[in-house]
C-alpha cells in the first residue's frame, strides 16, 4: 500500500463528531483573512483547538480539517444550495444546514485529481436525502 493510500485510511479511521466539526468550522470562520488562507496556520489552530477539547491527536485534527475542506468543495455545487444559508448574515458568511455536518463527520474522505479532498457527490446525496426523509422533510 502506498504512503497516500494508507494516510487516507488513517485519516478515514478517525471519529469525528459533527458538533466538534461545527466548532472547527465556526473556529475557523472566526480567523483573520490572512490566517484563512494560509492551510498550515489554519491546521495549527485545529491542532491546539483539538488539543484542548479532545487531548491533542493530530490525526483528529487533520482529519477534521480534510473534511472541512471537501465539505467547502461540495458545497460550491448549486445541487448544495439549498442547504446553505446566505441572506442577512454579517460579513458575507455562509451557514450550513447541520445534516450537511453530521453527513460530513462520517463520509469518506477521497482524493481528487490534484490530490484534494473531497466527498463522493452522489453518496452524499443519497445520505443527504435518507437522513432527511427518515425526519419526513424530503
């Protein structure tokens, strides 16, 4: 097994819950635009948060930040849009539904073709849509 295939394994080994994924995900909302857009500094601050609330497992916190990152992807397609938040939030901040995060927390992790996560869209989808019929909203 490759050195990639197998931290992909590790990575999706890893138990995230949907509420410490929300905190990341509020955390990293919070961070100045320079921080934003620098992965090394956002992964630092996901490193020390998760320390604090979880005892400091690195992997944890990769893993959290790689869900993020695919769920940031998946959420560009207007198939998604119905499910983000938009009008009347300060600062041009999205929200997110939270069966988006919960579907997130659990959903494998891929690879993309420039070595980015991502989640399968379609089995996303279908969680999405079982998860929402199982409440009787589909």
């Amino acid at each position: 097994m490759s050195a990639p295939d197998q931290f992909m394994r590790e990575i999706n080994a890893q138990k995230v819950s949907a509420p410490l994924l929300g905190k990341v995900m509020h955390l990293w909302a919070s961070l100045p635009r320079e921080e934003w857009q620098d992965f090394d500094q956002k992964l630092e601050r996901v490193v020390d948060f998760v320390g604090k609330e979880n005892g400091g497992d690195p992997m944890l916190a990769m893993a959290i930040a790689l869900r993020l990152m695919a769920l940031d992807a998946l959420v560009l397609d207007p198939e998604f849009r119905g499910w983000l938040i938009t009008e009347h939030s300060p600062g041009g901040i999205t929200y997110i539904h939270g069966d988006l995060l919960q579907i997130a927390a659990d959903q494998m992790i891929l690879e993309g073709a420039e070595g980015e996560p991502l989640f399968d869209q379609n089995s996303f989808r279908i969680r999405l849509l079982q998860l929402t019929s199982t409440r009787g909203r589909a």
